[in-house]
C-alpha cells in the first residue's frame, strides 16, 4: 500500500470514512478524524478505538474501504 494514499485518506478535507483490512484479516475501521494517527511520513497509522490504540504498519495492508 503506498503511503502518499494513505495520507490523502488521513488528510482529506471534510475526512470521510474509511477501513483497512491487514494481511493477518484484521480489520479497523476509522469513522472520523479523531480515529486516525499518524507520523509525518506516514509509514504507521495508529488506530484509536474505545479502549485500544494500535500500530499498523502501512505495508500491512492490502485493502481499502472507503465509506
């Protein structure tokens, strides 16, 4: 998964819904804006949901729903 997607899905104005699906099957869905973290270069996102925050690594993915 290139990064420079991965920032217009972060950075895109107003931030619409989007989920990741992982090479392990995990899946992680970031309904809004505060869902979303991530380092300048965008090599990680960091997902926080309810009670979990998690580290995803941008070559992990290897699909993209958008909402």
């Amino acid at each position: 998964m290139k990064t420079a997607e991965i920032k217009d899905l972060v950075e895109r104005r107003p931030f619409r819904p989007f989920a990741v699906r992982l090479t392990n099957g995990a899946q992680y869905s970031f309904k809004d804006a505060r869902d979303v973290g991530a380092p300048k270069d965008y090599r990680l996102l960091i997902y926080f949901g309810r009670s979990e925050a998690v580290r995803i690594d941008t070559d992990s993915i290897v699909e993209i729903f958008e909402r």
